[in-house]
C-alpha cells in the first residue's frame, strides 16, 4: 500500500512552492535596466547605556596605567629596603570617612 500524500511528500511540496515562483521570473538577461533592484535587509544589534558602559570600563580595565605601574614599583622597592613607612593620620581619616559613609 503507498500512501501518496505522506508528511514528507507535503513538506517538499510546500518548499517546491516557494521556490517556484522564483524559477518563473525572469531571468537576468530578460530584466530591463531601468526594473528597480530589491534591497536586502541586514541584523542590526541595539546595546542598552548600561551596557555600553560595562564595556567600556571592561576595556578600561584590561589595560592598565603606566603611572600606577610605576607607583606599585616604587612601593615595592620601599618595603623591601624598610624605608616605607604608613601615614597614621592618612588611614584614620580614610577609616573614619569609610564608616560615615556606612552610617549615612
């Protein structure tokens, strides 16, 4: 027994279909120039400011100042020679402002 109108006889049909009006245009040899030409259409990809901004502080991330580089050197060479010294006032300040910042 042979089942004549199957799924997949369907389906080809239908892409058979799609196809076919394109095979009956003209072909290009039988256009005429002044026939407008059919735009094609293109992705286009909207970013949200947030996250433009991620981006952006990702790449300002990945490279990494010079003047902090050399600041991190010299600190180095300071603790390894004992010469560093911490600034009492500095941290207390910092400390302070850090936990009026929490209080609100």
């Amino acid at each position: 027994m042979k089942i004549s109108n199957s799924p997949q006889n369907y389906i080809n049909q239908t892409y058979a279909n799609q196809i076919s009006p394109a095979a009956n245009s003209p072909s290009k040899l039988e256009k005429s120039v002044d026939e407008p030409t059919i735009a094609t259409s293109s992705d286009s990809l909207n970013i949200s400011p947030t996250t433009r901004d991620l981006q952006k502080i990702s790449a300002s991330m990945d490279t990494e100042p010079t003047d902090r580089t050399q600041l991190v050197e010299d600190l180095k060479q300071q603790v390894q020679a004992g010469q560093y010294t911490v600034n009492a006032e500095q941290v207390a300040e910092k400390m302070v402002g850090s936990l009026m910042d929490e209080l609100g």
